[in-house]
C-alpha cells in the first residue's frame, strides 16, 4: 500500500485546498492517506538570527520527516496575492534549512483552486517552477477554478473537469507504480 500525504497549504481551518488535496488523495488507488494539517505545526517567522539562536524547530523536524517517509504527496496550494500563504512559505524556508530538496523527488500531484475562475493559477505556476529545484518530481497538475461553482461533497460537479482530473489521478497513480517497481528492482 502506497503512502500518500494530502496537504492543504493553507491555515484555514475551512481551507477549500485541503478539501481538493484530501479528495484527490482519496482516488489514488491502493493507497493510506495522511492529512497534514499546517496548524499542527506552529513555528517561529523564520530568520538567520532565529535560526542562528535556537536552531531549526521541532516541528519543522516532524514535518520533514513526515513528507520523508511518504510515497506521494498530493499537495494544494491557496492563492494569497498571488502567491503561496505566509504560513506554508515559512514552512517552506525552515524545511529548506533542513535539506534544500524539500520535496525528496518524492512523486508529487500539485493542485491549486480559488473561489475565483483563475483557480489559483499564479500560485500553481509559481509552484511549478520552482519546486523542481527543490527536489520537487511534479508528475502531473490540475487547477481547479471556481471551487464553490465546480465542487461538492460527492466531488467535483464539472463533468469536463473531473474527467481531466481523473485521467491525471491515473497518470499519479502509474508514476508510483513505476516508482515502487524501480525500488523493488534495486532490491
């Protein structure tokens, strides 16, 4: 069974991000989930000085080692200005001082929505370049616009969109296949 992690990068306790993250993880096929919350892991603005003082906090050491152990990540991002959240930024800075491949090349679906129809575009692009340079192995993506208009408790109520999604679901789900047979072959 593949372990999956389902993160929201957002602190809303309501974030319609997680919702996408934990829905989309659900379809993975022979799966466990885990979902990250980031108000679990409460941590100091980082700075050099802060670091330089105290050292990199316990939760960060969590998180990492969380997102080490996982065989995926379904991961989407909100859209605050434009740009990631404050918190899953400084997320994102103290686990960089842990290891620069933040993301492991762990196979990764990258996901974004917004109540707006450009559904967290400039977030997922921000994401897509810059991710691979920290370890990030983003297999497939999918932007899901107008999250209140698109999305309902049995899942995404566009037909064409969640076919989109379903076919990259399977292209996820054959990228950990690969990766576990690769890892099974090196046995």
């Amino acid at each position: 069974m593949k372990k999956i992690i389902a993160l929201g990068a957002s602190s809303s306790k309501n974030s319609i991000n997680k919702t996408l993250a934990i829905h989309v993880a659900s379809k993975v096929a022979d799966a466990s989930i885990t979902v990250l919350d980031l108000n679990d892991y409460k941590l100091p603005l980082y700075n050099v000085d802060a670091e330089e003082e105290s050292g990199i906090p316990e939760a960060a050491h969590q998180f990492n080692n969380i997102i080490q152990s996982a065989d995926g990540l379904v991961i989407s991002l909100a859209e605050h200005n434009g740009t990631y959240t404050a918190v899953f930024k400084n997320l994102f800075d103290w686990l960089s001082r842990i290891d620069i491949k933040v993301w492991k090349d762990i196979p990764m679906f990258l996901l974004a929505t917004s109540p707006g129809g450009q559904g967290g575009g400039t977030v997922l692009a921000a994401a897509k370049s810059g991710f691979p340079y920290m370890g990030g192995n983003i297999i497939v993506d999918f932007s899901l616009p107008s999250f209140y208009e698109n999305f309902s408790n049995a899942g995404i109520t566009n037909s064409e969109l969640s076919s989109i999604l379903n076919e990259k679901i399977g292209l996820f789900e054959h990228s950990l296949e690969q990766e576990e047979a690769d890892i099974h072959q090196k046995l």
